[in-house]
C-alpha cells in the first residue's frame, strides 16, 4: 500500500509540475530574468527593502514606524509591479500557489475529513456542489 502511496504521489508532482499554471510561472519566470530593465528594479527593490529593513532591526519601533515600513515596501513594490514581465510572473506564481494550495486542501480533507479554505477563499476539498475545479 505505501508504494502504491509514493507511486500516487510521483503522479501528482508530475502532474503538477506538468500543469498549464507551472509552465506559465516558468515561461515567466525566464522572460523576467532574461530583461535587463526587470532585472535592475528587482535588484533595487531588494536592495532598498533589506535597508528600510536593516533600519529597523535592533530598535523597538513604534507603530507609526512600523506603519511607514510597511507603506514604504508597498510603495517599491508597486513600482516594480508596474513592470510588465514583472506583473506577469506576479499573476502567473498567485495562479500556481493557488492550484498548490487548492489541491493541498484535497489532500487534507480526505486525510482529515475537515474542510479548510484557501487563501482565495476557493477550494475546501469537499467537492460535494463544487464545480471550480473542473
């Protein structure tokens, strides 16, 4: 029986790794670390996260310090959003996590027998009136 587990298992990775949403996230990935202008603003946005970071490491920073660090990486972040290959690989790795997350919440509710929801609110794993997924 635990090989036929493991053998099940395998399928599903390969599956997985197979699937439209990881050729997509790997498709982008490629395009946005093949792009100078991509490459640049996510240096930049890692440099001056890990600063604002560092800033604050060490300290007992106030909420509105706290509040600032937060709005000022939200802010860097947007930046590099707007960067096309960027966006894409942002939407294409939400998609895949999302189909991880969906069929890790499968795998719980026949193991468990109790629902749990994805961070998109979507598949519980009980597929009773369910037709999302297919």
């Amino acid at each position: 029986m635990r090989n036929t587990i493991i053998e099940k298992a395998q399928e599903l990775g390969t599956l997985i790794a197979e699937s439209p949403e990881r050729e997509r996230l790997t498709a982008a990935g490629d395009a946005m670390n093949n792009d100078e202008e991509a490459t640049n603003l996510l240096r930049t946005y890692n440099e001056n996260r890990k600063t604002a970071t560092e800033n604050l490491r060490g300290k007992d920073p106030s909420k509105d310090d706290l509040e600032n660090y937060r709005k000022y990486v939200q802010d860097e972040f947007e930046k590099i959003a707007g960067n096309k290959l960027i966006a894409e690989y942002i939407e294409a790795s939400k998609e895949f996590d999302l189909m991880v997350q969906q069929v890790n919440a499968v795998l719980s509710y026949f193991i468990t027998g109790q629902e749990q929801e994805t961070a998109e609110g979507g598949c519980s794993g009980n597929c009773a009136g369910c037709s999302s997924c297919h």
